[in-house]
C-alpha cells in the first residue's frame, strides 16, 4: 500500500486543534457543562468528543503502541456511533460534571501529542482519508461549538458578552430576481477535493424556468410580516407548523426580544437594538416557509439553489431549501461506525445549502448538504425567495 508525507498535514492538524479551543478561550469554566436544551451540547462535551474522534478512529486503530487516555471516555464522548457501543444519551450530555473541564484539556493534550508523534510516520492513503474526514468532522464541531455558545449565553437573563468575530453584513443590493432558464442539470460534487458522502451520486435533473431571490431576506422585510399578523396566521403555515408556532408561543425569530415597542436582539456582543439590513436569521424552517407563503413565494429547491448559486453571493448564512434531505442516486454508505455519518439520518430532515459566518471556509462549497429538523433554528441560517 502507497505511503504519503505528512509534515503539511500535521501542521493542518495543530491549527485545527487549536482553533476549537481558541472559540472556547472566551468562556467561563460555569459555561462548559450547561445544556439548556437537548439539541445544544455543552462546549465541554465538543472538545472531548472531538478528541475521542481522533482517539478511536485513527490512532487504536492504526498505531499499536496508543494506550487509551481513560476507557470511560469512549461511553462518555460518543456522539450516535451505534458500532462502536453503548454512549451516554444525547439530553444527558450536560448532567456530566466528571470529568472536569479540565481533565477534558489534558486529554486533548494527550491525543493531540500522539496525533502530533503518529504524523512522523509514513501514513497510507487509507488513513490519511480517515485523517481527513476528522479534519472536517472537527471543523464541523467548532461550527456546533459557535451555534450552541451563543445559545448558552443567549438563555442568560444578563446577555453575556462574548465577543464577536463574527461579522453578519448587511444586505447592501437592491432586491430582484434571477431568471434560471428550464433544462436538464448536473448536480453534485465532482471535483477531485474532498467531499461528504451525501454530496456524491453526481446526477442529471430536469428543471422548469424559475426565478430565485438575488440577496437574502432581511429583519426590516421579515418585521413586515411580523406586523402584519403573520404569526398569528395559520394560513401561511404548514400544519405542524402551526402546531410548533402555537406550541412553544413563537412570534419571532429566535434570540429576538421587544421591549417598549423596540425590536432588540442577541448578539455575541449582547443585547443589541435590532439592525433592519442584516439578513434575518435564526429562523426554523416553519418560518422560512410561512414568510415566502405570506410574500406569495416559496423557497428554492436544492437543486434549483445549486444550479442558481453562481449567479448570486452566497456564504452568510446557510439558506432553508424546500428539499426533503434525501439519498443521492447510487448513494452508498461506507462500512463500519464511519458508515452512520450521514446516510441514517435521510428522513424527516430538511436540506440547507451555501455556508455561513461560521463555517469553515473548505466547507464553502456549493455541493455541500447541511440538513437539520424543521424546527431547529439555533444553526446561523436564513432565507432566499423563490417564484
């Protein structure tokens, strides 16, 4: 079996390591266990269960002198590997006080050290393959890690400051539509760099004319449906939509708060009155979908956003699809734990296309296929218009 160099993947390696616990430096040690919600895992519970990642897929599989940091943290810091055996249960991940936050530094220390002695030898291309799935499985983690700080803080009564690198431009362009004419396109990724595996399957589509929205929808035109009612409309809502909106007494997007008539909301420097420019946000897809009924709209398919998605800017948020988040012609799953990636979770799932402020920028691709629950909004995500 071939072997390759790793000097400039080991360097890729430290700075990706590095970068987790850079999004965590701002935090206070009380911050790294809370989940206020089940969908929102505690910092700590990232930085180890990435950890583990590197621990249980690369090196006590392929360096027969690793000896496992502590054997309880494989039950402890797995995520949804059901080959790999019994793990602690999603809604529990914020009751673990043990370890502490720091026995979860030095375990990092200790995996990264090995990873860092285990990329002086000459790899296969077997597992620098592997090497490079955690590269990009980490990435997505400190994209998590982003989404559920500013849920943990944005549940604090005194809105924390915690800092924001992250800058959301406004929508500067004047709105209009693009013209896509009807025809048979190719779909999916096939370029040579890497990919996830729902992303592979490239296949042909047929498309009727359509026009897609050249920029975002922004907080002032979202107010618009606010005010108008929209909320309050089961009209415009699909049935389950409904039910979630009455449900959980939602009347705005999420970390949005009015006081004294005045329209605030949370950002990661605080409480902050509400910029009527910027790209709304936080928005599950229930409300995505209500916004484009109430405009006399819809949202995109993913086919038809991937086919447009060089003819506008894209990479603020990730934008809601009208796509039921679903296999790819020829799709295969991989064997083994690295097999449950992706594939087991093609039902009841809606896709998201482009990227967002916090996303890696190799993840910028306009294959990529992020998907969650229609009702999640925490992610960084909004809205393009369709007709």
């Amino acid at each position: 079996m071939p072997t390759i160099p790793s000097i400039n993947l080991s360097e890729k390696f430290l700075c990706l390591r590095l970068k987790s616990e850079s999004i965590c430096k701002p935090l206070l040690i009380e911050d790294y266990s809370v989940q206020p919600s089940e969908f929102a895992s505690p910092p700590k519970w990232h930085l180890a269960h990435s950890t583990w990642f590197w621990e249980e897929f690369v090196l006590t599989k392929y360096d027969p002198n690793y000896t496992v940091f502590n054997t309880q943290f494989s039950y402890l810091f797995n995520s949804y590997y059901n080959t790999i055996g019994t793990r602690v249960q999603r809604a529990g991940r914020g009751l673990m006080t043990r370890p502490s936050v720091g026995d979860i530094y030095d375990y990092r220390k200790y995996v990264t050290t090995a990873m860092t002695l285990f990329f002086k030898t000459e790899l296969s291309k077997e597992i620098i393959d592997v090497i490079e799935i955690g590269m990009n499985h980490e990435e997505q983690h400190q994209e998590l890690l982003i989404y559920d700080i500013k849920y943990i803080l944005g549940m604090q009564p005194t809105f924390p400051i915690y800092g924001n690198h992250l800058v959301l431009e406004a929508e500067t362009e004047d709105s209009n539509f693009l013209k896509i004419e009807e025809g048979v396109y190719e779909i999916g990724h096939s370029a040579s760099s890497f990919c996830f595996d729902n992303e592979l399957g490239r296949h042909k589509v047929y498309i009727c004319d359509f026009e897609i929205a050249n920029r975002l929808v922004t907080n002032r035109e979202y107010l618009e449906f606010i005010n108008s009612g929209g909320y309050s409309d089961f009209n415009f809502w699909h049935d389950e939509g409904w039910k979630w909106v009455n449900d959980n007494e939602v009347n705005a997007p999420l970390y949005w708060l009015q006081e004294e008539q005045e329209w605030k909301h949370y950002t990661f420097d605080g409480l902050k009155v509400l910029d009527s420019d910027l790209p709304v946000m936080h928005l599950s897809y229930y409300e995505a979908f209500a916004y484009a009924a109430w405009k006399g709209m819809r949202l995109p398919t993913e086919f038809e956003w991937e086919i447009a998605s060089n003819q506008f800017n894209w990479g603020k948020l990730w934008e809601w699809t009208n796509s039921a988040y679903l296999p790819y012609p020829q799709f295969s799953k991989a064997s083994g734990a690295l097999g449950e990636y992706n594939g087991k979770f093609m039902v009841n799932q809606i896709v998201l296309r482009g990227a967002s402020i916090a996303t890696a920028d190799n993840h910028s691709r306009n294959t990529y296929r992020n998907f969650f629950h229609p009702d999640m909004r925490w992610q960084f995500c909004g809205l393009r218009l369709a007709k």
